[in-house]
C-alpha cells in the first residue's frame, strides 16, 4: 500500500512541475523573458539631461508612445536577431563641428503586431496616410525612428529573417510640438550582415560598420573624443558607425 501511494505523490509531484514549467515557459515565450536590464527609463532620463531633450521636443502622444515602448522592451528583444537592435540613439556629426543629436528610435522583436497597431494610431495623430507604407510577405514593423532638427520620422520593416530592412521616411511640419501633417520623402532599403549593415540611399552603398569601438582616425577627424566618453559615462554604448558626405553617424544602445 505503501508503494502504491508512494507512485500516487511521485505522479501528482510530476504533474505538479509539469504544469509549473509549462506556465513559466509561456510567460517566457509571451513576454521575451521580461528583464529589461539594458534599457531603462532612467537611462533615457540622463540622456534627456546631459545629451539631448527628447521630450522637450516632441509631442505628449509621441512621448507616451516612446515610453510605452521602452517599457515593453525585454530579453528577447536583444536576442532575436544577431545584429538588430530595437532601440538607439544616433548622432550625426559634420565636419564642420554640427552635431544633430536629436535622432533616436524604439521598436520591438517580439510584439510586432501591437507595435504595427500603435504605430499607426500615432501616424493617424500626425496626420500621416499609412497607405503609402507596402508591408511585403514575411516583413514585419519592426520600428519607428524620429529626427526632430531634420523634420523626419521613419518607419522600419524587417523581414522573417532578419536579413532585410525597409524604410519609410516621412517630412513633417510642426506646430509647437505637435506634428500637423507629413509626407512620403523617401524609401530606403537595408542589407544586415553580420559585421556590416548596408545602407541603399540615393544611388550609393553606405557600410554601417558594426563595432563597440571607434577608431582613432575618426576620433581625431571629428573631434569627438570628450562627447564620445560623455555617453559612455552615461550608459550608452557605440553599436554601429558609418561616414559618408563628410559626415560621421553614430549609433548607441
């Protein structure tokens, strides 16, 4: 009798765990592991104090969008795609000294159905016609990118494989903050690699190289050195660069 309760426990124990790896494994696999431990709120509050005043610059609707989609940023969205990162910040850096810190961008991995939904709610707001954007099989919305100093905002599809991207980019007009109307300017295409990205843009190839470290001939040529540590002093690490045009971009995460 013994034995047969003993086999009865060992069952239920087993069912027991069972149904508990289960529901953990759906936890993990709904919301992509949710520890956000590489982008925070506070992480964008220092840039918002030492770099750039992103919310000072946009409308309420796109910030709360922006934030939304901060929070919503989990583990699997690091892990999805080898070289795609669903968030940045960027900067544009001229010769002549001009720095255009105002570009930035948020989007998803794993969510990309309630992304595609929020996004075009918040080109709707912004008086942008979303029939312009062509969603090809196997492509996904992927993210939504501002650059306030030069009037764009941008949409990005990535497909199944996360090889390819598409970008729509739109002119907008403020009003104070508010974005009143906006226009198809143009449309980009992507190639992801493993150490490059390549950028299609006006008839020429842009190589946006991969790497954590900036080599010292762009350093020295930009005269960056100080502002390139003020960002890693303040959480936000190089991703990706490229130079084209005279123009050095930079891309943190």
């Amino acid at each position: 009798m013994k034995n047969i309760y003993k086999k009865v426990l060992n069952i239920i124990l087993f069912i027991v765990i069972y149904i508990v790896f289960r529901y953990l494994f759906s936890i993990y696999y709904r919301e992509g592991y949710k520890v956000n431990d590489f982008l925070s709120v506070n992480d964008i509050d220092k840039y918002y104090k030492n770099i750039y005043d992103i919310k000072s610059n946009i409308s309420s609707y796109e910030y709360e969008f922006y934030i939304k989609w901060v929070n919503k940023l989990c583990h699997m969205d690091t892990t999805a795609y080898k070289k795609i990162s669903p968030y940045m910040m960027s900067w544009i850096i001229n010769k002549n000294g001009d720095i255009n810190y105002s570009r930035f961008a948020i989007g998803t991995l794993t969510k990309n159905e309630d992304f595609m939904i929020d996004c075009k709610e918040l080109l709707d707001k912004m008086n942008i016609n979303t029939s312009d954007i062509n969603v090809p099989y196997y492509y996904k919305w992927y993210g939504f990118a501002w650059d306030i100093e030069n009037k764009l905002i941008k949409i990005y599809l990535l497909n199944k494989q996360g090889t390819k991207i598409i970008c729509y980019e739109y002119k907008v007009e403020r009003i104070n903050k508010n974005i009143s109307s906006g226009k198809i300017f143009k449309i980009k295409r992507y190639e992801v690699f493993d150490s490059v990205t390549i950028m299609h843009k006006n008839g020429t190839d842009v190589h946006q190289i991969n790497s954590s470290s900036l080599p010292d001939h762009l350093i020295k040529k930009y005269n960056i050195g100080d502002k390139f540590k003020e960002m890693k002093n303040n959480s936000w690490d190089l991703d990706t660069y490229s130079e084209y045009e005279d123009k050095l971009t930079l891309y943190f995460e």
